[in-house]
C-alpha cells in the first residue's frame, strides 16, 4: 500500500528513546502528524499505564499507532525492576489496546514493540517468527507483551509484534556502551564470544517501522534484524577493524555475571541467531545486511 504522509497521524509511545526520537523525525520529514504519548513536558497526549490512564480524546482520528514503551532492560535485575520490565510492557500495551478499540474509529495498524529476548538462549539455533518461545525471564515477559494485544487484534486491527534485536546507533544502546574501550583498544569478545548477536542498524529499523505501516498483508510478529548475524567474536573483529584498532581483550564472562546477574545472564551472554524470514519473503530492502556496512553508516563512516 501506498501512504499519502500528509494525511497520516501516528500516536508513538515511547518518543523520547533512540528507536522512538529517529521515528518520530522521520515521520515529520515525510509530512504526517505525529502525536508523542508520554508523561513529560514534551507529550502531546498524556498517560499514565500504571495508573491505567490514557487521554482517549486526544487519539481520535489516529491512522497508526506505534507503540514502543517500556523499561529499560540493560540494569542489574532485583525484583522490582523485575517487575517494572513487565509491568511497563504488559500495563501500557493492554492500556494501548483498550483506548484503541473503544475510539469510534481505531487505526488501521497497532505496531507494538517486542523483542527477540522472547526466543530465550538458543545457541546457534537459526530463529524465524515460527520457532517455539523460550522459558526464561524475558520470554515469558514477551509473551506477555504480545498476548496483551489479543482484544484489539480479535476486533480486526491490523498489530505486528516488532521483535527487535541490538539496535546499532552511537547515541544508545549496545553499540555507545561499546565504542569507549573499543576506541582504545580495550574491547574484545565478551565470554568465549561464541554466541550470536542478531542486530540492526538504526537506519533499517526505521525504515522497517515505516514500511510496515503500509505492509497491509503482514500482521503478526516480525523479526527486526539484519539478514546475517554474527557470533560475538566476529562483532568484536568488525568493530575493531571498522575503528582501526585491535579487539583483542575479552570481557570475562564471570565478571559480567558478578556485575550484572541475571541480567547478564539473558542478554549480554545469552546466543539467539535471529532471521528476519518475515521482512525478507514480502520484500523489505535491507540497506544494510552485513555488519560492517550498517556499523560504517552508523559511525558515519566513509562506506566502499
């Protein structure tokens, strides 16, 4: 389908992070409205999930809602923070989907953020959107996540689950917490490096978000890497090769278990080979489908 931008009005939860701020940009370079859910000064439409307040008013004649909040997942795991990942997630999309489907007219397309943590530690297990769900921590939170969207999609939304890998940008995620020790020759494998890292550049994860608000034929969950994922060791060799200096000094792996627990456990070391099967067989052009590219672009960095 093709979208006339400047009739579009897309609700985002979740503006002011990295995936949310580059989205909300490109949105308003191509001339639609875009209305920010939140709870600062910068919100144009306020909430409140915890407390199950949404400003259901102000969403009228929304056209797409993209639907990308939640807590932060890179910090040391106690049990409330626990439960902050979950109920962040699970609270907001169930509140999402309710507003959505008492507006005497709901969008067309709910996309609402997701994960590939919901696939658990699988080794070098190739993972499609068919693959059988873990059982760990964040499994169980993505099924969750995703189910919370089951009214809305049984009234005939359009929902795609966007379950999103390591996003490469240096103004967040992975990749800003890495470049420091890389720039000076410190960085390395994590672990004996052997697992998998499926990841994305920003500028493809855009553009996905995008293509799929018009995908008219794809709903369900889509898989949000690149095409070809590296084991952790191979990461490390690129990313020191794109910056010119040597990525030789291993992160242990006891350390991180030490430092972060359980956390480090289900993210940093844990392998999931993702593949974006979805994406791929209805057409979406990867600009970036090999790590060094999409590192170069995200560095801005000269590209051969």
């Amino acid at each position: 389908m093709s979208i006339d931008w400047t009739r579009e009005i897309v609700a985002v939860t979740g503006a002011s992070g990295l995936i949310g701020r580059a989205l909300v940009d490109a949105l308003q370079m191509r001339g639609a409205r875009v209305l920010r859910i939140g709870r600062g000064a910068a919100a144009d439409v306020r909430w409140d999930p915890a407390a199950g307040r949404l400003d259901a008013a102000s969403l009228r004649g929304v056209t797409a809602v993209v639907h990308l909040a939640g807590a932060p997942i890179a910090e040391r795991w106690t049990s409330a923070h626990k439960a902050a990942i979950r109920d962040s997630r699970v609270q907001g999309t169930a509140l999402v989907s309710r507003t959505l489907l008492a507006l005497p007219e709901p969008p067309r397309v709910l996309i609402s953020g997701s994960a590939i943590g919901i696939y658990g530690d699988r080794g070098s297990e190739v993972l499609t959107e068919s693959s059988a769900l873990g059982q760990d921590f964040l499994a169980e939170v993505g099924r969750a996540w995703e189910g919370a969207t089951a009214g809305i999609e049984a009234a005939g939304v359009r929902v795609v689950h966007l379950r999103t890998g390591i996003v490469l940008s240096p103004d967040g995620g992975a990749l800003a917490k890495l470049l420091p020790p890389f720039r000076l020759g410190l960085g390395g494998p994590i672990g004996e490096g052997r697992q998998w890292m499926s990841w994305i550049g920003l500028h493809d994860q855009i553009a996905l978000l995008l293509w799929l608000l018009g995908a008219a034929a794809v709903r369900g969950p889509v898989n949000a890497v690149a095409p070809n994922p590296v084991t952790n060791a191979e990461f490390a060799r690129v990313l020191g090769a794109v910056l010119g200096r040597p990525a030789l000094v291993p992160a242990p792996a006891f350390a991180l278990r030490l430092a972060f627990g359980e956390m480090a456990e289900a993210t940093i070391l844990a392998s999931q080979r993702v593949s974006p099967a979805v994406a791929l067989a209805h057409g979406f052009p990867f600009a970036d489908e090999g790590l060094a590219g999409a590192l170069r672009r995200a560095l801005g960095l000269p590209r051969p």
